[in-house]
C-alpha cells in the first residue's frame, strides 16, 4: 500500500519535523501539495539521529520495494580505508545535503510524497531514503571527479570527500 498516514510523534518531533520541512522549503527542495489535488501515494516521515543532529527521512519501504535498484557500485569502506593507511594529511569534506543537490524526474515527483501532521508535500529533489539516493548520487560525484580519483589522491564514498597525501 502507498498511501499512509502519518506516524504518531511527540511534541518534541512534530517540532523538529517542523523544522526540516521549513528548510526544505526555503530551499526548494519540496513543495506543499494543494488541498484540492489528488494524492493516492503518501509516505510518512520519521526523524533519525546521526552525530547529534536530526534527519528527516521518508520512509519510503513501500516504495523501494518496488523500485528497481540502480546498478552502480557503492565503494567498500575498507577498500577505502585501505588507499588511506600511508596518508600523512586527509582532508574531509561533506557535500551539504548531497541527496537534495540531485533533481528528480518530473513523472517521478507524484512517487516522492511525504506527509506529517500538518499537511502533505512532494520532493522536487532526491530524498533521504530513496533506495537509488545513494547509488545515484556516487555515480554523480565520481563522474565529477573521475580523473582525481584515478589519479590516486582522492577517496568518495556517497557525499563524503576525502582528499589524501603522503606528503
């Protein structure tokens, strides 16, 4: 079924969904449905933790269930850990909000609906977890950085850049 009502929350997380919807908006990243429009899918919305700060994600399981999965490959961390052993410097960085920078087709927008207590909204941009979100989003970047990568002083795994030197 896909469409569902929206999950029971505290005060606290109707709060804090409430802030990520509004970020979301300002930045064009959703958009709120119209009340006289159609919806038959629905996707509830959940808060999860991750280094003391909140995410809004769909939980879009339904969904993902049946989507066929994106065929690009999601680097292996020891892989990875392994081409930094011999780095004196690393530097990080995280793309901000790395799925939200992908757009999204426009007959796909109806599937990426999410609804919470106070009224339903759409994706424009890839959401927090779409089954495809990560594996989308790794093609993109090492197709960006593709001769850095090749070169041997840089590491992606998702949204995580990691630029390294033994020197």
């Amino acid at each position: 079924m896909l469409r569902r009502p929206p999950y029971p929350a505290s005060l606290e997380t109707r709060k804090e969904i409430g802030k990520h919807i509004n970020e979301l908006l300002e930045m064009d990243v959703i958009r709120k449905i119209g009340h006289n429009e159609i919806v038959e899918i629905t996707t509830p919305v959940l808060i999860t933790w991750h280094d003391c700060k909140s995410r809004l994600c769909g939980d879009f399981r339904a969904l993902n269930n049946c989507t066929e999965a994106e065929s690009y490959p999601i680097p292996r961390i020891p892989h990875s850990l392994d081409k930094l052993a011999k780095a004196k410097y690393i530097t990080k960085m995280d793309c901000m909000k790395g799925f939200c920078q992908n757009g999204v087709k426009p007959n796909s927008i109806k599937l990426l609906r999410i609804i919470f207590h106070v009224g339903i909204y759409e994706y424009t941009r890839m959401p927090l977890g779409n089954k495809n979100a990560p594996a989308h989003l790794q093609r993109i970047i090492n197709t960006i950085f593709e001769e850095e990568i090749l070169e041997g002083w840089m590491v992606v795994y998702i949204d995580d850049i990691i630029i390294y030197s033994e020197t």
